[in-house]
C-alpha cells in the first residue's frame, strides 16, 4: 500500500518525553470520548499485506499518539508524531513495521496473524482537548491446498461405514462438501462434524461412490481439494441369463448370456446339471440334440466382496411340436395339418385333370341310326334326346369338314337325313386327333346333363 505524499520523520526525542508533553497537554482539559471509528483498509487482510488505520478526524492537532490495543496504556504504545517539528517517537510496541502520517493515519506493512486486533488513536488538539479513536485490524492466513483423508478408499455395501477428513485445520475457515460436483444430497447417512471439516458416510451404498471435493473459505481466499474417488464395492447381484427361450430343437445353437450388476466386473461360470462347463459370460452350444437338454447355471463371484449369486435355467431339446425352440399352439398345429390336406387335394385334382387330357387322345367312335346319332357308351344304347339333338348337328359339320379333307364326305352326306334313310354305320373314326377331342369333349359334357 502506498503512503501519503507527506513522509513522516523520526524524531531523536525518547518516548517519555514525548508521553511527557502529552501528559502536560491533556491535564488543561478533561478527555472527550471517541466519537469516530478508524477504518481499515482492508477491511480484511491476508497474512503479507499492507493495512491502513484510516484517521477520519478533521481536527487540528499536536500529537497523534498510536497504541496497540483499546486502552492508553504507555507499554503497548506504537509511536507518536508531533505535527509542528514532523517527528515520529518509536514507542515500545513498535515492530519496525509501522509508520505514522502527517495527518496521523497508521500504515502497517506486511501484516501477520499478531497483529490482529483493536487499535486506538489518541489525537492531542491545538485546543488542548484529547480526542480518542478505535479501530481493528483482520489478519487471515491465505488457505493452503486442503486434501481429503479417508480411512477407507475401498468400502463394501452395506458393510462398512466411511470417514473423510478434511485438511488442515486453520481458524476462521468454513469447510465445504461435494460429490460428483453437486452439494451434498440430503441423506440420513450422511453426517457432518459441527464445523463441516469431517463428513461421515454410515453403511455406505452403490449410490454413495463417486468423486468427493473439500473446499475451504475465509475471508481473504479460498482454496479446493483434489477429488478423492471414493470406490463403493457391491455385489454381484441376482444374475440375469438371456434370451428367455426354453424349448430348442435338434440342430439349433444355443446362446445364453449372464449377466449380474457388481464392482469390480463378476467373474462368470457355466454349469450344466451340475457340472462345470466353462468360466465365460456367454456361453453358444450349437447344433444341439435331445442329450443337451437339462438345467443351465450361471454363478457369479466377486473377489473383492467374497459374495457369490446363481440363477439356473431349464432349457429342453425335444422336436415335438417345436420349431426353433419354440412350442407350437394348437392352433398351429391345425394350420399345418389343413395345409397338408390342401396340399393332397390339389396334386389330386391335379392328378385327375391330367388323366382326362390323356384320354381325350385316344380313338373315338360315333355311330347314328336314321339320322340319330346314338350314345354306344351306354349299355342301352339309347339315342340323345332333346337338348342331345343340338349336339348332333355340331358333331355333323365337325366330322363333315374334316372327312371332306380326308375324301369321305359321301359317306357323311349319306347318312344325313336329307339324304337318304340307311342302316347304321360308322361316321368317322378319329380322323384328326383335334378335332375328335372337340366333340367327344362337347358331348360328354352334354351327357352329363342327361337324366338316367
């Protein structure tokens, strides 16, 4: 801190005689008490700077009289300054540190913790009459780093309870708590000292672990701790095996996986029907059969907590009604079975069209008795009728046209009753296959319309 322009001198006079004068001074009038307070500038300081005891007083005076304290008292005087000669008189209190103003103001430099305290300022006026004034001076040391102690870094759940000291100690310091950068959440396990400085976790949890920060504060500074990771060790919890499946059928793989919360990571072991079958976390058996079936057992261990959890799973291999292992309703079932039996019905049907495109190729003969053509394919031998006659007189012009190609249309013509009234004989026989399939296909169709 900078001094006044005006710098004070050190007089050669001893402190008895400038109390002396004073004294001679003061006994003219009675004292006044102190009206006005010294100001400190800083209000508050750290340990190494410089202090300003302000004098707000606006009077004229003689001797500006400095004690460490709130009492004259000639054994705790700092110095004194006369105004008229600009001398300073080094009292017993005095460290080296201190120097007087003209206008009778105190500089302390580099303060330390001793100097905090009440300080008072006797000013003798040209008038003869005292006037008193007091002030304090806060001194604080500027924090140092402060670091986390902790008896365990490495609690169980649920077990231990955990203790993390703040440090150092130092006055007029209030403490603060952390975790993972957030306030401390409002816990019953959680407990303070009654200055923050320690912090006590009781039965400690999973929730509990994470990074805890102590922070420090005075007036003048402030400081932090490095993070301490406080590692909760918990589990392993009740293991999960996935999928869900239970049911598999000869040739499928199986694939399970384990899976159980713990810190650290679980160490995982198969067994199957009670035999060990390999230390991994996902177990794969493909192309399984009927002998695999059976219980399938997933144990995980913590070293670190020494605790250990099972869960077994039945899984059966059978190709009863599975379809990738998986039981089929019975509504599936008729599904399937209703199918088949479509399945049958169209290779039947399809069977017997088959069988009547073959045989439309084979030789067929149609026979007529005085114009009438007559149905050989019956044991009765009857003639068509009705709706038959239609038919007739197609098969004519059919089997007209194509004998005529052939050079026997004389012999359809004869049979024509326009032409002539003779015994039964043979039409034609099969002259071109396509044409014998379109009427012997007509006429069946029409046969089948015929009442027996």
């Amino acid at each position: 801190m900078q001094p006044p322009s005006v710098t004070p001198s050190r007089g050669h006079n001893s402190w008895q005689g400038a109390l002396l004068t004073v004294s001679l001074l003061l006994s003219w009038g009675p004292p006044t008490t102190a009206q006005l307070s010294i100001e400190s500038v800083p209000p508050a300081a750290a340990e190494g700077q410089d202090v300003l005891l302000r004098n707000p007083s606006r009077a004229e005076a003689i001797f500006y009289n400095w004690y460490k304290g709130d009492n004259i008292d000639p054994k705790d005087g700092i110095a004194t300054y006369e105004v008229t000669s600009k001398t300073t008189t080094e009292g017993p209190a005095h460290t080296g540190r201190e120097k007087i103003y003209p206008n009778g103001s105190l500089l302390l430099q580099h303060v330390t913790l001793a100097d905090t305290g009440a300080y008072l300022l006797q000013i003798i006026k040209t008038t003869g009459f005292p006037e008193k004034l007091t002030g304090q001076i806060h001194v604080f040391r500027k924090l140092p780093k402060p670091s986390i102690k902790s008896n365990s870094s490495n609690p169980v759940e649920d077990q231990d309870s955990v203790t993390l000291l703040c440090e150092p100690e130092t006055q007029n310091t209030t403490y603060q708590w952390l975790i993972n950068n957030h306030t401390l959440p409002d816990n019953s396990r959680l407990e303070l000292s009654m200055d923050n400085r320690t912090l006590t976790i009781h039965t400690v949890t999973r929730n509990e672990l994470g990074l805890y920060e102590c922070r420090t504060r005075n007036p003048v500074s402030s400081s932090h701790s490095d993070p301490f990771f406080l590692n909760v060790l918990y589990g392993p919890d009740t293991p999960t095996i996935s999928p869900s499946a239970e049911h598999y059928s000869p040739g499928d793989t199986i694939n399970l996986t384990c899976q159980a919360g713990s810190n650290p990571s679980a160490q995982y072991s198969w067994f199957i029907n009670e035999t060990y079958r390999q230390s991994i976390q996902q177990l794969l058996i493909p192309n399984i059969t009927v002998g695999d079936s059976g219980s399938y057992a997933c144990r995980v261990h913590n070293p670190d907590t020494a605790r250990n959890r099972t869960t077994i799973k039945t899984i059966t291999v059978s190709g009863d009604r599975s379809v990738g292992g998986r039981v089929l309703s019975a509504g599936g079932v008729t599904s399937i079975v209703i199918a088949g039996l479509v399945g049958v019905f169209l290779v039947a049907t399809l069977a017997y069209f088959l069988f009547r495109a073959k045989t439309r190729g084979n030789p067929t003969f149609l026979w007529a008795a005085d114009g009438v053509i007559l149905d050989i394919s019956s044991p009765r031998h009857r003639p068509l009728e009705g709706k038959d006659r239609n038919l007739k007189s197609e098969i004519f012009k059919v089997a007209m046209s194509a004998l005529t190609r052939h050079g026997q249309s004389d012999t359809i013509a004869s049979m024509h009753p326009l032409y002539a009234n003779q015994a039964a004989v043979p039409i034609y026989e099969q002259t071109e296959t396509h044409v014998t399939a379109s009427v012997v296909s007509r006429q069946r169709s029409q046969e089948e319309d015929l009442p027996e």
